[in-house]
C-alpha cells in the first residue's frame, strides 16, 4: 500500500475510534448518574435505595434472563411500578432513545 493511502486511512478512522470510546464514556458516566445510586455501580442493587426497593442483582444470569431488552426498555422509559402500584424506579428523563438503548446493552453486560 502506498504511504498516502495508510496515511488517509489512519485519518478516516482515527475520529471513529474517538467516538466509540466517547460512547463507552458516556454509558458509564449516564449510568452512573442514573442508575447507580439504586442499582449500585456494579449493577448488584446493593445499595441503601437498592436494599429499601429490594432491588436485584443484576449480575446475575436468572435475574437477567427474567426480562427481555423490551422489557428493560420499558422500565427506563415508563418507569417500574411494584405489586401496589407504588412506582419504584422513575422513568429516565432527559436521555436519548440511542442512549437508553445503550444503557440497555450496558445492563446486559453486567451479567457475570
Ligand atoms: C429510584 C431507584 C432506581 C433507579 C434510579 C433506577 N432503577 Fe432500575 N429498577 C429499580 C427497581 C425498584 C426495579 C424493580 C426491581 C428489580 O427489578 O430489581 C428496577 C428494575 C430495573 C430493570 C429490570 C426491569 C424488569 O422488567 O425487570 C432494569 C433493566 C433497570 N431497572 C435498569 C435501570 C437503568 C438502566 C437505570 C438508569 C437509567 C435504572 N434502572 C435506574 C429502581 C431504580
């Protein structure tokens, strides 16, 4: 391959490297922001909200395999409500569908 032409595929690529690692950045910080402070920033739901809510682990592989990526879709957008109709986790406000879909993905990845 010529030099020019390595060099002009460095530079083609080299701004799609720096939006995937904003992506990667911007999924854990909206995770952290969002969900963390009841699903812990591991996802194993042990903090002080998460105990009160009862919250799962989602780490774990039987809790994962309770809900389809619809479902957790839903629960970001709509919210999660518990058997006495109290809602428990508040629909996300002010993200992106892209993002939420990214924290979709984010959640799934938690599984140990
Ligand atoms: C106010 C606390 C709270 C916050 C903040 C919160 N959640 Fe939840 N979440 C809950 C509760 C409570 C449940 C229901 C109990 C459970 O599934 O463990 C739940 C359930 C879920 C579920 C399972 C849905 C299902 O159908 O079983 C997913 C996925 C989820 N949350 C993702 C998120 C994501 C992603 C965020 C951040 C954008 C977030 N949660 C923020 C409290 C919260």
């Amino acid at each position: 391959m010529k030099k020019s032409v390595v060099t002009a595929l460095i530079l083609a690529t080299a701004p799609l490297t720096v939006a995937l690692s904003a992506y990667a950045a911007d999924v854990a910080a909206n995770w952290g922001e969002h969900c963390a402070k009841c699903h812990g920033e591991d996802g194993k739901g042990q903090t002080k909200m998460g105990k009160k809510l009862g919250i799962r682990d989602l780490t774990d592989a039987a809790v994962q395999a309770k809900f389809t990526d619809e479902q957790a879709l839903k629960a970001m957008k709509e919210g999660v409500k518990d058997e006495k109709g109290k809602q428990t986790m508040k629909p996300i406000e002010g993200l992106s569908d892209a993002e939420i879909k990214a924290l979709c993905a984010h959640v799934r990845s938690l599984k140990k």
